[in-house]
C-alpha cells in the first residue's frame, strides 16, 4: 500500500494553489471569531462542557501559524486533530 504519492500528479484539491494566501487567512480568522463566539455563548448558557469549545478557535491559531510561516502544516493538522479529539472527549465526558 502506498502512503505517499510518488507520482508526477498532484492529488485531489490541488485546485485549492490557484487561491490567494490572504484567502485562507480571513477564512481562518472568521472561523476563529465564530470559535470564540460559540465559546462565549455557551459560556453564557452555562453549558457544562463550554471551555471544552474554546479548543476551537485554537485550532485556528495553528492553522494562522502555518499561513504566517510559523509552523509546517503538518504540525498545523496534527495540532488540530489532537485539539478537536479532545474537545470531543471533554464534551461527551460532560454532556450528561
């Protein structure tokens, strides 16, 4: 089984390169404020699993590090396939 592609062709999303960088970051930061927002939000509603949500919006601080040249984009999804695991085991562990 081949895990990387070691072919002249380019995998699926390649169309993703013709977009601005700029592009990713407002997305990026948008997604990050909705975070935030969610975050807040249940906050208010004293929902028991809300500081769970703010793993959120840090998955968008990794991804901004990537897209300033901070980190490697693999560190970036590792980062936020670690985060986004833990939220759901925070939550599932709270929700009652």
């Amino acid at each position: 089984m081949k895990l990387i592609n070691t072919y002249n062709t380019m995998p699926f999303g390649t169309f993703l390169d013709t977009f601005p960088p700029s592009l990713f970051i407002i997305v990026h930061i948008i997604l990050l404020l909705f975070g935030v927002w969610v975050a807040v939000k249940a906050k208010k509603m004293n929902l028991p699993y809300a500081k769970a949500l703010w793993l959120y919006p840090v998955v968008h601080l990794g991804f901004l590090a990537y897209l300033m040249g901070i980190s490697t984009i693999k560190m970036s999804v590792f980062l936020e396939q670690v985060l986004i695991f833990v939220m759901v085991l925070w939550i599932i562990k709270k929700a009652k």
